[in-house]
C-alpha cells in the first residue's frame, strides 16, 4: 500500500472535481484534472500549504472540521466522506479491526441458501483475500471462459485477472477492472494482514508493474456498484450491473450479484442457461 492514502485519496478526488461543477471557469491555460491545490483551498477555507502538507503525507490527522470543509469542497458523496475518515484513523498504528484472525473460508448456511434463491443469477461470495468461496450455477455459466473455476478449490479473483491471458480477452474494460481489483484489496489492512501481504507478493511476482503501479497509484475505494462488459465465448457481447453486499464484519466477506444491463444480455443468458426468455429480466434498457 502507498503509505499516504489520505494524501492519494484527496489528490485524486481533486483532480476528479471539474472547476465547472464548483462554478469555477477552467480557463485556457488550464493543464491540471480537476482543480488546482489553490482552487481547494480558497473553497475549504484553508492554506495552500496545509493542502499540500495533506497530499504529500506530512500531516495525517487533520481535524474534523478540516476535513469536512475538505469532503464539502470536493463534493463528497457518503461512502467517501466515510472512507476519508477511516484514513485518517488507520494513521493511529497499533490496532487492526482484523485483529489475528486470518480470512474467512467457509460461508454459512443461510447465505448459501440466499445463493440458491438467486438462480439463475450470476451470484458469489468472496472474502477479503477474493478467494472465490460459493457461486450460483450462473456464475459458473458466466465465468466458465475465463478459467476462474477450473479448480474451485483455488479460486481467486484477483490471481485469475493479472495471471491468465483469458481474462483480457473476457473483459474489454480491464485496466478499469485492475484497477477496481486492487482497490479492494486495498481496504483494510492490506500488507499489515499477514494472509493479504502474501497474496501480494504473489501478485508482485505475477503481474509485475500492472500490479505495484497501481498499488502506489489508486485509491483503496472500489466501486460498490456499476456495470461490467464482458465478451463471452459462448453468449458473446454482455452488459451486467453489479451490486456489491457487504455480509456481517464477523463474515468479513462480500456477495457479489450481477444483472444483465439490457434486452439483449438478459436474452443471451437466458439461452445460455438452456431457459425460455424471461428468466431473467433486465435491470435497465
């Protein structure tokens, strides 16, 4: 992990917040995404300096007040104001939420029953490391491509995306898709987790730059929901939405469930399926 998140996550809010949408006039001469550093803190309220000392790492607890000026600068929805919080707090060393306790494999009862009721959905339960841990039917037919669940028994989201070549052809929008996959891995304690820095490793050995770059470069804060194209052998062009349910902190796992985006999706994994059209029904036209 780059050991200033809270300096990476406000420089790339910044950068993605237009002058426009703060009703500022980006001008001819602008070269800098987004707002400049001075621009920010004219609407926070604060110095240049303190900013900079912000991004650059040399101050890491900002106060409440601070950083709601910050997070109200920069049009911060919920979910981020919360993660800029949290940033702020993992700062403090000496306490993990993860504690000893190593990543979850097995996956209870009722969440496997949910799974059931979810065909002929493309559904799965992943835990922090994105080991692959139960899956609907549907998503054995929508993964089958890439790989992923040749061994079930080794299942690994993130493995599968940097280390087989399928998984490019599968996903039109991969660098996005890398991108979000380090994210993830990025929430928590990442390499402080014994289990999550191994994995790590693995990843360094295997994707090399596609994976350290990112590391350094993205934000640790996925995307909850959004949609996904892929290109199937068999079904060809997919669009899918995608929910992500966070289970019981006790579980530390996510569900992942994914819906097809259009008529022609939802036809397509119909067929796929062997079922008459209308199994599944799309989430929006």
């Amino acid at each position: 992990m780059s050991d200033n998140e809270l300096g990476l996550f406000l420089r790339t809010r910044r950068e993605a917040v237009s002058p426009a949408r703060v009703g500022l006039s980006a001008g001819p001469r602008r070269r800098t995404p987004g707002l400049r550093r001075a621009e920010l803190a004219t609407l926070a309220g604060v110095s240049v300096e303190y900013i900079i000392r912000l991004e650059q790492g040399r101050d890491r607890r900002p106060s409440p007040s601070v950083l709601s000026a910050i997070a109200n600068a920069l049009h911060l929805v919920p979910s981020e104001r919360i993660h800029m919080y949290r940033l702020t707090k993992s700062a403090d060393p000496g306490f993990s939420c993860m504690g000893s306790v190593g990543p979850a494999r097995a996956v209870r009862p009722t969440v496997r029953v949910i799974l059931d009721r979810l065909e002929p959905a493309a559904a799965v339960v992943v835990n922090r490391l994105s080991d692959v841990l139960a899956y609907t039917e549907g998503y054995h037919r929508l993964m089958a491509p890439t790989g992923l669940l040749d061994d079930p028994s080794t299942a690994n989201l993130a493995l599968c995306l940097f280390g087989d070549s399928r998984a490019r052809d599968f996903y039109p929008d991969w660098e996005y898709l890398a991108d979000e996959q380090v994210a993830a891995l990025k929430q928590g304690p990442f390499r402080n987790d014994p289990a999550t820095a191994t994995l790590a490793d693995e990843l360094e050995i295997l994707a090399g730059e596609e994976f350290t770059r990112r590391v350094a470069t993205v934000p640790n804060l996925p995307a909850a929901t959004g949609t996904t194209r892929v290109e199937h052998a068999e079904a060809g062009r997919l669009r899918l939405v995608f929910e992500t349910l966070d289970l019981p902190a006790d579980d530390d796992q996510q569900l992942f469930i994914y819906l097809p985006a259009d008529e022609a999706t939802a036809t397509a994994l119909d067929k796929l399926a062997g079922r008459h059209p209308g199994a599944l029904r799309a989430v929006s036209g």
